[in-house]
C-alpha cells in the first residue's frame, strides 16, 4: 500500500519571494494513487492585502478571511495530514514554493522536493503541445467542472484527483487478477438503447473442452483462478 497526498493552494499572487502568501489549502488523500476520502482544508489570514486581480482568481476578499487563522496556526495541523509519501500537485513547483515559504516562515522545515509529482509536468508528457490547465484536461478526460465557478482549493484537489487517475492509468488500475470466489459468468452486450446481462453457465463438455485447451500453458492463469 502506497500513499500520497495530492494538494493544492491558492494565494495573493505569484511571487512568494515578494511577500504573497498562501489565503487557502487543500489537501486529499491517496492510498494506491486513489483518493479515500480523508481530506485537509483551511482558508488563512495572509497578514497583507488581496490585489483584485488575484480576487478574481479565487474569488476570496479580505472580508472572507478576517476572521480565519494565520498560517502557523494550521502549519502544523497541514505537516501532521501530509505526512510522508509522495505529494502530488498540479504545476507543483508554484505549490511547493509557496508552502516552503510558508513553513520556513513558521520556523519549519523545507518540503522533500524529491517527493514532487507534478502532474502539469505528466499531461505535458502524455499530450505535447495541448493545453495541459486544469480545466483543459477535465474537459479531455469528460470531468464535470460546471461548479468550478472560481478557482477553489478544495473542488480544485477533487477534481485534480480524478485528472490523476486519468493520467497515470485510469480507473483500469483497480482490475485485479487475485483470486475470487467463482460464479457464473456474466455476458453483457448492448442494444440500441438497452444494455442486457445474462449470466452463461458452461457445461461439462466445454468445461472439459476448456481444461484441455488450457492444459498445455506454462503457468496458466485460468488455472490459479
């Protein structure tokens, strides 16, 4: 069992390094690179002023957070959630400056940059040339975004997730060959406007005509099933 979390943030601007800061958080849980429900988020007091043109990114005032916690108030909370594993994000390097200035500023340490998945740097491989935004790749994989009115850091983390799984294997990865308990097969197939399942039942014969089949595979696998 493998797990990561996949995180992202939104802020007062672009440049951590002249002064902005992160206003909200976000972070999910993935265990095998799927999500489980478990989730971080918190709006922050930056101390400073929010330029309208960042306002009209995420859609938060200064009257929103007034009353909301400075960042060393979750800093802790958030590295308790992110644990270890690998972090994924989307443009991570924007992410990970943002909250390393944010930690170090808290009087902690650094993020693991070798713990990095970005998954801008993923669609860029999977789809040269294309637009690789968030939004972009939503509407290639045919994820509903119509709630995305502005951009929000927890609906952002959901459907980054759902991106995710698209991009690294799609919902494929959950198919198994471990053994299950046996039961008769099921044939489905469709007609125009209906979809049919009947279950198939094989006789002695072609159970029999099966196993002789199958009896001269090296390490069958219809044979451990």
């Amino acid at each position: 069992m493998t797990r990561a979390v996949l995180f992202d943030t939104e802020t007062t601007g672009l440049e951590p390094h002249l002064g902005h800061r992160v206003i909200e958080v976000a972070a999910l849980e993935l265990i095998n690179d799927l999500p489980t429900g478990r989730h971080f988020h918190a709006l922050i007091h930056p101390g400073r002023d929010i330029p309208e043109e960042a306002t009209r990114v995420h859609g938060l005032t200064e009257a929103h957070l007034r009353d909301k916690p400075v960042f060393s108030d979750i800093a802790a909370d958030l590295l308790a959630f992110i644990e270890d594993g690998q972090l994924v994000a989307h443009n991570a390097p924007f992410d990970f400056a943002f909250l390393d200035a944010e930690f170090t500023r808290s009087g902690l340490g650094r993020l693991d940059q070798a713990r990095m998945i970005d998954t801008l740097a993923l669609a860029k491989g999977r789809f040269p040339g294309l637009p690789n935004s968030l939004d972009a790749l939503c509407r290639r994989f045919g994820i509903d975004v119509s709630a995305r009115v502005t951009h929000n850091a927890l609906l952002d983390c959901r459907l980054l997730a759902e991106v995710y799984i698209e991009l690294t294997g799609g919902r494929q990865r959950g198919l198994s060959f471990q053994a299950a308990p046996r039961a008769a097969p099921v044939l489905a197939y469709t007609l125009p406007g209906v979809h049919v399942a009947r279950h198939i039942v094989p006789t002695e014969a072609e159970l029999a005509a099966h196993a002789a089949f199958t009896a001269w595979l090296k390490s069958s696998l219809w044979l451990s099933l």
